[in-house]
C-alpha cells in the first residue's frame, strides 16, 4: 500500500472548556463575597451616621475657635462651648442622666471615660464660672486654651458604651 494513499485525518482535539458558567461552588463564594461586602458596607455606614453628631460638633468647634480669635471674648466663647457640649452630649447619652446635671456634677459627667480629669482642673472648671463673668472684666487668669483643648478631646473621645 502507498503511504500517500491512506485516507489518514488530522487529530481533531476538543473545544477548549470555557470558563463560563462558573461552577455552582464559584457562585455560592461571589454570593458569600456580596454579602460580606454589604455588610461591611452597612456597619460603616451605621457608624458614619453615628458619628454625625461629633463631627458636626468638632466643626462647630472649629467655627467657635476661629470667632474667639477675632473677637477675644472668652464669655462669649465659654456659653458657646457650655451649649455645644450639652447638645452633644444629649446626641449620645440619655437624656435623663444628662439634661439635668449642673455644676460639679455636670463637670464629673464630662469627665467619665476620659483619660484624664480635663474638667476638673482649671480650664475646665472655668466653664462653669466664665459664661456668668462680667465680660468688661479682667480675663488674664483664665486658660482658654486648656477650656478649648478640653472640649475638644471630650468630643473626641467616644462615651463609654457608644461606637
């Protein structure tokens, strides 16, 4: 027989196996990955929404700051920060252990969960005193700065038991 002559065919392979459709193990994992995405997703969106009322409180912060430095007037300063603090405060504690505090007590109150006492030394106890001062008066023995710098960690520091 003649080699020439033989009805001989090239191999023919099959279709190489296509990745799609995925397995139905690869689409139990995508819908496992979106879920976990979404609940990501949600919690930091809960804890964005949470946060709200400090952020808008630190801004608010900012704004009394920059007003004190073009006025210097640390009355007007100090029933700001008061206010600030009380409405701040009300966003994340009940308000029946808040509404009511005064004096020491309002001062124990901010200070609870801090690192350190800053509304029990002499910044931070002059917001109880300054909003209340004649502001024709002398203000060289107040500590603005460490009234601003308590403030401000106290809106920074979250309350004990809140995200």
């Amino acid at each position: 027989m003649d080699e020439t002559q033989l009805p001989l065919r090239d191999l023919h392979l099959p279709d190489p196996i296509g990745w799609w459709p995925p397995a139905p193990a690869w689409w139990f994992l995508v819908l496992l990955a979106a879920i976990a995405i979404g609940y990501l997703t949600w919690q930091a969106y809960k804890k964005w929404r949470f946060n709200h009322a400090r952020r808008f409180a630190l801004q608010e912060l900012a704004r009394y700051e920059t007003e004190y430095c073009e006025h210097r007037n640390p009355v007007r300063l100090a029933k700001q920060l008061s206010e600030l603090l009380r409405r701040a405060m009300l966003a994340y504690a009940p308000r029946d252990q808040v509404a009511g505090l005064t004096g020491e007590a309002w001062l124990q109150w901010l200070d609870q969960g801090m690192p350190l006492p800053y509304f029990h030394t002499e910044g931070g106890k002059s917001l109880l005193q300054l909003p209340y001062r004649d502001p024709a008066s002398d203000f060289s023995s107040v500590d603005v700065d460490a009234l601003l710098s308590a403030v401000r960690i106290r809106l920074r520091v979250p309350l004990e038991g809140a995200a």
